[in-house]
C-alpha cells in the first residue's frame, strides 16, 4: 500500500509547493491555478486507476469462479458413431 500513499503525498504536493520569487517569475496566482487544476486531474486519474483495479480484482474473481464450475462438470463421453444397417 504504499505505491497509494506515495501517490497521495505526491498530489497534496500539487497544492502545498511553493515557488521562490524572482523579479521575473511566473504570475503566483497562474502558477497556483495551473497546480490545483493538475491536482485534480491526478486525483481523477488515480481514481478511475482505483476502479479499473477493483474491476480486474472482480472478473478475476468470477474467472476463478467459472474455472471451480468448469472442473466439478462431468467430462462428455464421445458418442460411439451409429452405423447403418
């Protein structure tokens, strides 16, 4: 778990840096919009990466499920050919 929580630290980063100033920096208003607009699109994307995880987690799951039903079911005999008479 810790992946997500480096990911965390990494996006409340997004909102917490702060910039020296120089007398020919970036706008500090510009600067904060575009981070907090890059926060929430990280935060976005790690969510939509949250729900693909628990996706794959569930048809893994159902995979497993179908496989447990496919081996408890009888194994078909060929049918012998019927010749004519």
């Amino acid at each position: 778990m810790a992946p997500m929580d480096a990911s965390q630290s990494a996006l409340d980063s997004l909102r917490t840096v702060e910039f020296r100033e120089t007398l020919k920096g970036y706008h500090r208003d510009d600067v904060d919009e575009y981070l907090e607009k890059a926060a929430g699109e990280a935060e976005g994307l790690q969510e939509q990466l949250r729900q693909s995880g628990e996706r794959l987690r569930q048809a893994a799951e159902r995979i497993s499920q179908l496989e447990a039903a496919l081996e408890q079911q009888p194994v078909p005999q060929p049918a012998e050919p019927v010749l004519p008479d």
